[in-house]
C-alpha cells in the first residue's frame, strides 16, 4: 500500500511540473485580409454596349487573345520548383612513429647478455 502511495504521489508531481510549464505554441489569431477592389470593366458604365453594337469592353474581342489584360481578370500562376544537391566528404588520417634505445654499456655487462 505504501508502494502505491508513493508511486501515485511521484506520477502527480511528474505531471504538475509539466503541466506548470511554459507554452511554446502561441493562440492562433486568424489573419485578415483586406483587398481593394478594383474598377472592373464589366462594372463600368460604358462597357455596357450601345443599342445595336457587337462590341463590348467587358468581354474578350475577336482578334484578341484571351489573356488576362483587364483589372478582375483571373491570372493562374504555376510554380514548377526542381531541387538537387549532392555532397561528398572523405578523410584520410595517417600516423607513423618509431623509436628506438640501444645500451652501448652497463658496467660491462651487455656483450655478457648478447
């Protein structure tokens, strides 16, 4: 029992700490987004055709081409993006030492050894 107590009270303490912690992710506030409207041909005055006229300032001519040269006109852009990189690292480390110690004479004792 006393086991149970003291491993409910360390799991509370865990989680308070945590829950008293700072927050990293602000509220979110929705953007607004004014746009200015502008003088569209169609709702001009005169666009709008006179009596008996084939020709009007709010629709594409006949010779023209159907891209958007007018204000309200809607333009598509499409972005194609290519990305390639590439890298290559190598590293060569080398180390080569020697020595070396002779005794020419220890109280006359070496040529004895050899």
């Amino acid at each position: 029992m006393k086991q149970y107590l003291l491993r409910a009270l360390l799991m509370s303490a865990c989680l308070s700490s945590v829950a008293c912690g700072p927050q990293h992710i602000r509220a979110f506030k929705q953007r607004e987004r004014n746009y200015h409207e502008g003088e569209y041909a169609a709702a001009r005055g005169e666009s709008a055709p006179s009596s008996g006229s084939l020709y009007s300032e709010a629709v594409a001519g006949y010779l023209e081409d159907t891209r958007a040269v007018r204000i309200g006109d809607v333009v598509l852009v499409k972005i194609d993006e290519y990305a390639d990189a590439s890298g290559n690292a190598s590293t060569k480390l080398s180390k080569d030492s020697s020595r070396s110690a002779e005794m020419q004479s220890l109280l006359g004792l070496v040529p004895a050894i050899k």
